[in-house]
C-alpha cells in the first residue's frame, strides 16, 4: 500500500481535507486522524485495482473492515474509521465528485467503548491536597490541578491557557477548544484561592524577570507540555497513597461524572465539557448507573 495514490484520489483526499480544515475548522490532530483513515482506505481500494471513487461498493468496504480486522485493529479503531469515510464519500457526494455515498448503508462496527475511569471524592481530596512544605512548583502544580478538577478541562486547554483567560474577579476561564470553539467554565472559591497565592507568591519566582502570556509557565516562561503534566499527576497521586493508574483525562472524568452524581443537568456538562455531541457527555449518565446499581445490590434487603 505504499505505491503512490492517482491524481483523482489524492485530489478528492486533500479537497476533504481542506474543507475539514476551512469550513468544519476541526483541530490539527482530527484532520490528521481524517487524513491517515482516507489515506488507508485509498491506498487499499487502488491495490484491489479500482481506479475511479465511483467504482467503490458495499462489498468493497466489507473486504477493507475484514482486512483491518485480520490486521488485529480493534472494533472501535474500525468505528472511527467508518465514520471517517462515511464523512468523505458525503462530501464528495455533494461536491458531485461520486454518485453516490457506499457507505451511508455500512453500520459502525460496535466499538464496545468502555466508561471511563474517575476518581473518587477521598481521591480528589488527598489529590488535592498539598505538602506542607511548599515551593514555588509544587504551588503551581496545586494550581493546575485545583483548575483542572474545577472546570473539566482538556489537559491540552489547561496547560497552554493564557494568562488573560483566567479571569478571577468573576470566577470563570475562558477556553478555545477544539475547533477554535470558544467556551466559558466557571470555577470555585478554592480554585480561585489557590490561582491568586500561585499567582502572587509563585509565578514571579518561576519566571524570574521574564514575561509570558501563559498563566501556568516553566522556568523558560513557556507553558509545559503533555507529557510533563502527565509526569507532575502521577507523581503528585503516588506522593498522596493512590494507587491506581492516573491521567490528566482522569480528573476531567471525575468533573463530570462528580457534577452529574450530585444533581448537574447533562445540558450544562456538556457545554463545560465542550462537547459538540450531547451523545459524548451522555456516557458519563451510565457511570452514575452502575454506581446506583452497586448502591442497591448493596443495601436492598433483595439485592
């Protein structure tokens, strides 16, 4: 499959492309995800000696999933596969490109999606709680974490936010999600609490003399990547006694799940978590179900 594609099939492709990019404004790494999906699917139809997008048919895709199966690629990879070519041919469809999209009558393979894991409320609590001897990190990282469980932010949100995001007076941040979607997120007192001691006492020492518009920096004055938080989180829950296997998304799960366990409408979870689907937040609906399922096996005299 490493053979060059036709004319036709990269033009249709990078046509997509710029579309998912200038009008749908998805994100870097979802266009990618798009690209790499129709890359494969193209590369696979041309082995099988098809030269037009026309020429594409149920029994086609068929043979394309068997060979992602054979390829050990797992039922929900090959969900967001099909959906991702589902998305293609109807574009092209309406780009008048092909007659017809093959895939409108191809079911997504179940991806058999498992609930996500969140924290407990004693977890959070040891989690957020800091040492008693605190240095100018470790109150910035008591920070990130404090926001982080306050607003349900992606890890990639948090930690490139600027500086004039966060505003404290009113107690909300405002954040460019994915799609350059802008959203506002309330937070608490605490959190509140803990941003302004970061930001007085903290942030000036990190720095040094040097400026940045971030609002969570590193010594060089830009903002951390991924990994690193990653590597903070994970130290910060070892430090605390929780033993699972922690993530950033984890705290983002338990905002959620937290907020809908104690009363929160799932309209309004959706809108914090920046959600485009109300479908996405409504997983977190079953997690809340297993816990009453638990609580009445629990308790009920028939359980």
């Amino acid at each position: 499959m490493s053979s060059q594609l036709s004319e036709q099939f990269s033009g249709a492709r990078d046509l997509f492309l710029h579309y998912l990019i200038s009008e749908r404004r998805l994100a870097e790494n979802s266009v990618k995800a798009y690209s790499a999906d129709v890359t494969l699917f193209l590369h696979f139809i041309r082995a099988h000696g098809k030269r037009q997008l026309n020429s594409v048919d149920v029994s086609l895709i068929h043979a394309f999933l068997e060979h992602c199966r054979q390829q050990s690629i797992s039922n929900r990879s090959n969900s967001r596969r099909v959906s991702a070519l589902k998305s293609f041919f109807s574009f092209l469809s309406r780009q008048k490109i092909v007659k017809h999209n093959p895939f409108a009558i191809v079911d997504l393979p179940k991806s058999g999606r498992t609930l996500p894991k969140a924290l407990t409320l004693d977890e959070v609590k040891r989690l957020l709680t800091p040492p008693e001897k605190l240095s100018p990190l470790i109150t910035r990282d008591n920070a990130m974490l404090f926001l982080l469980y306050s607003t349900g932010l992606r890890v990639s949100e948090l930690i490139k936010l600027p500086l004039a995001a966060c505003n404290l007076s009113a107690c909300f941040v405002r954040v460019l999600g994915k799609g350059n979607k802008e959203r506002l997120i309330p937070f608490g007192e605490q959190a509140k609490e803990k941003i302004e001691f970061y930001l007085e006492t903290a942030r000036p020492l990190i720095l040094k003399g040097k400026r940045s518009n971030y609002l969570f920096i590193t010594h060089h004055g830009k903002c951390m990547t991924r990994l690193r938080f990653w590597q903070i989180i994970r130290k910060t829950a070892q430090a605390a006694g929780i033993r699972k296997e922690i993530s950033p998304h984890m705290l983002r799960h338990s905002f959620a799940t937290h907020l809908l366990a104690h009363g929160a409408d799932l309209r309004s979870v959706q809108l914090m978590l920046g959600h485009a689907d109300i479908a996405t937040t409504q997983i977190y609906t079953h997690i809340d179900q297993e816990r009453l399922k638990k609580v009445h096996k629990q308790f009920h005299p028939r359980g």
